[in-house]
C-alpha cells in the first residue's frame, strides 16, 4: 500500500496559529512535537490519535501540568540539550513521589508553561481507526 502524507503545522498552544483553533482540530492521525533550535525543528514526541487531535492535545496537557510528564529545561531545550527537571510520576521509582512535585510545583509552573509556549505541534491527518471524541 502506498501512502501520500502531508504534514501541516506548526501550531502552537494558546498563542497565534492554535491547535485548538485549527481546521484539523477534530481530526485524527499522527502528530509530531517538535522544538525550534535555531532553523531546524527537532523532534521531541511523536504520537498517534485515532482521537480528535484537540482532545488527544488536552489529554497531553492535562497529564504535563499535573505531573504525570517529564518536565525538561525550556532553555536548554531550546539549544538542543535536554535537562530534565521533574521525571514524570509516571516512570518506576517516581509514582509515590506526588508530595514532592507538589513542594516543588511553583516552581516548575513556569517552566511547564514555557514548554507549552515553545512546542511546535505537526499535524499528519489520516484514519488511523477512529474512536468517538
């Protein structure tokens, strides 16, 4: 089988050009985050929806701000280097760790929303096996 694939974006969250705006919001398919490093995107999550992208986008955001996700350096990432500086609740070994993202919570609340900002979001639409939004 032969695929022709389009890549759309860069969307952004809540700033200009927002994926929750996007005429492919209710779609589904593959989605790429990627981080601008000069004149080069380079990846930093590849994933598949067969939600709408909004929804899988929300779904994302909602896992990031409570700490289930790693959260990494925005200016480090913004010369291609990954620190990372909360390792997600999700991974072994930091599942029980929710009292120490909360001590540390105001002070990463800026940093996760500087990630936000900065991600830039490709968008591949395809049915990829859709279930309902």
């Amino acid at each position: 089988m032969e695929y022709n694939l389009e890549i759309i974006g860069p969307y952004k969250i809540g700033r200009e050009n927002d994926i929750f705006q996007s005429p492919y919001a209710n779609q589904c398919g593959i989605y790429i985050w990627a981080i601008k490093v000069k004149d080069k995107y380079i990846i930093n999550y590849i994933g598949e929806t067969g939600l709408s992208f909004k929804k899988r986008t929300k779904e994302h955001l909602i896992q990031l701000m409570g700490g289930n996700y790693r959260v990494p350096e925005p200016k480090d990432l913004c010369v291609g280097k990954e620190t990372i500086l909360w390792d997600g609740l999700w991974r072994k070994g930091q599942r029980d760790k929710i009292v120490e993202f909360i001590k540390i919570y105001e002070s990463l609340a800026p940093k996760i929303k500087e990630y936000i900002e900065m991600l830039n979001i490709f968008l591949i639409p395809m049915d990829v096996g859709s279930s309902p939004n």
